[in-house]
C-alpha cells in the first residue's frame, strides 16, 4: 500500500519556465510534508516543508502548495534552472501522538531542466 | 553538507556475510533514522533511534539490527546477507524525536554477491 504517490516519473521543461511536481497522499492522518531532492551519488536534500495547518510555504524559488480535501500537494520551481535538475521526492509523515515522524516517501521524479 | 556523516561509502560483500554501516548524525541531533533505497524504489523507513533508545521500527529484517551509542552516532548491522540486500543505505538525523526536516548523509552503497 504506497501511501505516497508521485505518478510522473519524470519531467521535462525549458530553463527559465516553471516546474510542477506533483504529490498524492491516502494518509489523512499525514500532518507534515517535506519535498527532497537528490543528485546522484549523494543524499537527499531537504527543499521544503509545509504543516497541515498551512496551504502555501515559500521560499525562494520554490512553493510547496498543499490541497488536504485532495489529499495532493505540489512543487513549484520559478524560474526553473538547469542545476535543479535531479530527482525530487515528495515526503509526509504522522506526528500525531505515539507516532515519530519517520518519513514516507513517494517514488521520485526526475526533473531535467534544458538549457 | 547535511552535517550527518556516513561510512563507509561503499561496500562489496558475500552473500551470508555480515556489515556494519555507521553514521554520525548532525550536532545536537538526538534522532537517527535509517531508510533503504534498493533499484527504483522509493526510501524505506527501516528504524528510528532517539537519544539512545530505539523509537520506531518500519519494515526492518529480523537480520538487521542497529543501536544508538552515548555520543548519539548509530550503527546498522546487517547480517546473513542476500543478493537482495543489496541497496543504497540512508542515515538521517533531526533535532527531534518526532516531526520536523531530516537531514540526510550521502548513503552507503552495499552490494552483495
């Protein structure tokens, strides 16, 4: 049962435009949203994150917009740059009582970004 | 530079045989998770360690193991391994015991064969 979906594999957009990278989550009790991403051969790096109580967080160049009716949440990349190319996962985790904030993490998309 | 620090980088081992991977989390961290990442998979959440206690457990083999020591880094053992076991092995570290950003190290590369 993958609790955290990220149903585009793989996105392509040109330099300067903007990146959506979408999320869909089951989870209702999910109340923390994170967004990594991932260069080969090296860990995940923390982007963003949004709590269940907001709708929007920005920073920079990148929103996280969550939509908990719909259980989705998206990236936003403006302008877009060919070094954010990499693989970005989405991640939610339960802070509700008894739980400890491990992450789970949707399957990846791999962003390119052309010059 | 997550601060949360990884060894070793990569590892080349026989099946049945035993590793150990070690991280050093960030300073002042009291969290360490560990997570898997095998051939297009997403990161599995394998075991979570706040300040030397073991918190959480997701779907970690009864052939994996793992502590926490007083200076707070982390060892995961993986024993009697198999072809299978071969993945890329994630340490996180945050601030808390529960909810807020983990922060990653740069995984060790473990191959059996």
């Amino acid at each position: 049962d993958q609790q955290v979906k990220q149903n585009s594999p793989s996105l392509s957009v040109q330099e300067g435009r903007i990146s959506i990278l979408n999320c869909d989550y089951t989870n209702s009790m999910f109340d923390y949203f994170l967004w990594y991403k991932k260069y080969p051969a090296e860990g995940p790096t923390f982007l963003i994150s949004i709590s269940s109580i907001k709708d929007k967080n920005e920073d920079g160049r990148f929103t996280v917009f969550l939509n908990k009716s719909a259980k989705h949440l998206s990236l936003h990349i403006v302008p877009s740059q060919p070094g954010d190319s990499a693989v970005y996962f989405c991640a939610a985790s339960d802070n509700h009582s008894g739980n400890t904030g491990k992450l789970i993490f949707g399957q990846g998309t791999t962003l390119q970004v052309k010059p | 530079d997550s601060g949360v620090t990884q060894t070793p980088k990569h590892l080349i081992t026989a099946t049945g045989q035993r590793v150990t991977l070690r991280c050093s989390p960030r300073s002042g961290d009291l969290s360490v998770y560990w997570y898997q990442q095998s051939l297009d998979q997403g990161l599995q959440f394998l075991i979570q360690y706040y300040n030397g206690e073991e918190r959480a457990k997701g779907n970690i083999l009864e052939r994996f193991s793992a502590q926490q020591f007083p200076d707070l880094h982390s060892e995961l053992n993986l024993s009697s391994l198999e072809l299978g076991d071969s993945a890329l092995y994630f340490c996180a570290s945050s601030g808390l015991g529960a909810g807020g950003e983990q922060y990653f190290g740069p995984g060790t590369r473990l191959t059996v064969t």
